[in-house]
C-alpha cells in the first residue's frame, strides 16, 4: 500500500486527505485558521498559524499509517491572497493580505486607463485590488528594509518555501496567472508590469508547470524521508481538473467562501472578454490549458454571515426549514457586495444591500434571498461565459460545502437553465492535486480521475414560467446599487 497527502489551504482552514494507491480517500482532516479583520473591514491571516496547522495536521494524518509508503504530496491553494517574508529566516513581515481585501484600492485607482488595457492585454485580468499584485505592492509600500532581503508569493509558495526549509522558492503557472503579473502568453513574470506595481521580479518566485517538482518535504521531521511537492493547482483550477474539464467548452462552478466559475478555452488564448478573466487552467505533460472565469467575491460566505453575525439561523437544518417555509411571493433580494462585487461586473466601489423588502419580509425571507443571491451571482458569470464564448452551457460542474444544499443546486440548474452535476467528493480540488501528484510520480494511472462520481440535478419545468421574472429583479436590484 502507497499513499498520497492531498493539501487544500483555503479561506476559511486547511484540509489535508489521505489517498491510498487506488485514489481512495483514507483519511481526512480540518482545522479552520482565525479570519483577522481590523476596523477598516480588511481581512488578513496568519501565515504562521497557516503553516502551523499544515504541520499540525499532516502529524495526525500518518500517525496510523507506514510512513515510508507515502509516496508524494499535492498542494491546492487559496488564490490571489499574498503574503511577504524574509528571505533568510523564513519569517512573515507582516499577515497575509486576503484575495477578498481591497486595502490596496488606493493603488489600482491611481492608473490610468492605458495601464488598466496594458494589464488586461497582458495578463488576461483587469486590473483590481483584488489580485495578488496591489496586494504585494501595498505590502511593499509598508515595509522599511531593503527589498532583496524579501520574498513575495502567494499561499502556494509559502507553504513550499517553508516545507522545504528554503530550499524551493517555487509557484505553479495556475498560481502565478492570477497574481496580475505574469504574462499570459509567455507563462514569465512580465518586468513591465512588476515595474508598474513595484515589485522586483527577484522578489517572485520561479514559475513552474502544475505537475513539476517543486521540491522535497519531510514535515519538519515527521517523516524518516523527505517526499516530492509533485503537483501544485490554484483551488478552483485543481477542481476543474477533478472535473475532467479538459476539452473547450467544459465548465465548473466551486462554491466556498467565494465562487470561482471557470470554462476550458483550449491550449491558446482564443479569446480576451471585458467582463471576464482570463488565466491558465495548469499545465501538465507539456500541455497548457487556458481558462475564462469569473470570481465571486462573496457565496458560502453570506450563509456564514447570516448565521454567525445576524444570527438568523443556527444549522443546515434549521436553514432549510427557513427557506421551506419562505413565503414564495416574497420579492426581496441580497446583492451581497461586502467587498465590492467581482464579475462580471468588477464594481469595487458597490456596498451590500437587501433590495425590494417590505412590510411582510421576515427572517425566512431574508435567508432565502441570501441563499438565492449565490445562484444569482452564478448565473450572471455563466450568461457572460455563453455570450463571449458562444458556446451552449448545457452541463455545470459542482463542488464545495454549499452544494450540499439542495435548494440551492436546484435553483442554479432552474436559473441557469442547464444540468448541474453535483461532485459526490465535497473536496474535488484537494482530490484533483492530490490526483495529478500521483500522476506525475506514476503513482495513479491517468484513468484514476474516472472514478469521481456526480449526481445530476435538472431544471423543473415549472419554473420556466417565473425564470426571466426572477433573473429580471435581481439586474434590477443590481442596477440599483451600481447607478447610484
């Protein structure tokens, strides 16, 4: 028996899964980290405590287990989210700026409308406050020492930095597309834009294809033997790989604390969409697929929200007896916009608001519109992806904690008008890394991601008569915020 470690360092905590040598999950494990938010509303963790738990985590994983079987290790991380540290002792210079922190607005806003077309044109990402890059550059602009002694990266490449004591300053070209620095093309760090936002490129780690070899780990001791980082994937990438979205037109939605919508376009970059990002999906066995996306700053966080700050329910339970007894009539709607709101419509200066409340709302309405909110975001993503793509959606992929609700699943195949195949596995992108890293060590055959089973929600026909109804008053609801 062989073992591959699955790492999924999220928002929210880190997962570690423990897959035998036929790709089974044997073990799993979760600690949650603590979410810093300081009175401005920005959002930062501890890199520290981030890594901590990783080691943590893996200790208790393998306890059971012959540690000489493991074989090779997958890291899927959060994305966008950056951090800095020194580069001689490995410590942070300050907390990790969260991808759902706009802190560094100030930076964005400052350039003007040629620079915004040469990012787009570059990167295949319109400029925000959002990626890695602003992020960076206000970490930089809050530093005093001399930046040669610093690195730069995102979560991916602290974890390997410190698993390796050092010795692998790597990231993978999932990550390293969506820091806004890289040239999509080229798949290297661009020196024109790392000069636009500040950052030296000998602050950025070496870029490197998903299923390369980003060094060798022991666990700071756990194991007699250090093991190979054979596969590194940006979360929602790793989860379209889960999917099997290998072919132009296949299409996921992961749903977590954000959602991430991606399309496969091919091996090239065929199309540059306004409203849309574009970034590559990985790169494995020579082959480099591209993606479209669009990002939504806020899904499973607004349940969390609803429950843990408003208090308006206590459990899954107590939530779908809510929405169940929601009066159906009710016309309210959440447009949750606690951090500006992502694609496709990329309107940071946007606060969150219920919209269309009246005397009758109540509890159960404001939950079902919470709810609803993150299918109506999904959509929207979806609609821009079918009008520049000019492809047929007829077919979603989806993971993550939210689907387990099965209203709301529901409610996005009604809306969107498609078949939505719910994973069965809740983590497909830790399952996705953890399969390509036993891939690339010849571990798993390729076949191994055939055996991720689904199940399939299909639109009601009921519903048609009301669709374009809802779809219209939650634009209108939108609309209202964004014009005013």
């Amino acid at each position: 028996m062989t073992y591959v470690i699955g790492i999924d360092q999220s928002t929210q905590g880190t997962k570690v899964l423990l897959f035998d040598q036929e790709g089974k999950i044997v073990k799993k494990l979760s600690c949650a980290h603590q979410q810093i938010i300081s009175e401005q509303g920005w959002v930062s963790h501890n890199p520290t405590e981030i890594y901590d738990n990783v080691i943590n985590l893996v200790d208790e994983l393998i306890r059971d287990i012959d540690k000489n079987k493991l074989i090779a290790v997958g890291i899927t991380n959060q994305r966008e989210t950056a951090l800095a540290w020194y580069k001689g002792t490995g410590q942070p210079i300050d907390n990790a700026i969260v991808w759902q922190c706009a802190r560094a607005k100030a930076i964005t806003d400052q350039m003007d409308v040629s620079q915004a077309s040469m990012v787009k044109r570059k990167t295949g990402l319109p400029l925000s406050p959002y990626f890695s890059a602003a992020k960076y550059s206000w970490l930089i602009k809050h530093y005093q020492g001399e930046l040669d002694q610093i690195a730069c990266g995102t979560v991916d490449s602290w974890l390997i930095y410190q698993l390796t004591s050092g010795k692998s300053f790597k990231t993978d070209v999932s990550n390293a597309s969506r820091t806004q620095l890289m040239n999509l093309e080229k798949r290297a760090w661009d020196e024109e834009l790392c000069s636009l936002f500040g950052i030296p490129v000998s602050c950025l780690p070496q870029i490197e294809a998903s299923d390369a070899n980003f060094g060798e780990t022991d666990f700071d001791g756990i194991l007699p033997h250090p093991v190979p980082i054979h596969a590194v994937m940006g979360d929602s990438h790793a989860a379209l790989f889960a999917h099997k979205g290998f072919e132009a037109g296949d299409i996921k939605a992961t749903y977590g604390t954000g959602s991430s919508i991606m399309m496969n376009i091919g091996t090239e970059v065929s199309i540059m969409p306004e409203n849309l990002a574009v970034s590559v999906g990985w790169q494995s066995q020579g082959t480099c697929h591209y993606v479209i996306e669009g990002n939504i700053n806020y899904s499973g966080a607004v349940m969390t929200w609803l429950k843990d700050s408003l208090h308006l329910f206590e459990d899954m339970d107590e939530l779908n007896q809510l929405v169940a007894e929601a009066n159906p009539l009710d016309k309210t709607y959440l447009v949750p916009a606690f951090s500006g709101l992502g694609a496709p419509y990329f309107r940071d200066d946007v606060t969150a608001a219920f919209v269309g409340m009246t005397r009758t709302t109540g509890r159960a309405e404001l939950v079902k519109a919470g709810l609803e909110s993150i299918a109506y975001q999904i959509n929207a993503v979806l609609s821009a992806m079918k009008s520049v793509s000019k492809l047929e959606i007829k077919r979603i992929s989806a993971d993550g904690g939210p689907t387990k609700n099965a209203y709301l699943m529901q409610f996005q195949s009604n809306l969107a008008k498609a078949d939505v195949d719910v994973a069965t596995v809740e983590e497909a992108s830790c399952t996705g890394v953890a399969y390509l890293a036993g891939i690339s060590c010849g571990a798993y055959p390729e076949t191994i991601l055939d055996q991720l089973s689904s199940h399939r929600m299909s639109p009601e026909p009921s519903f048609a008569s009301i669709r374009l109804e809802k779809l219209a008053g939650w634009d209108q609801a939108v609309n209202r915020l964004t014009s005013s």
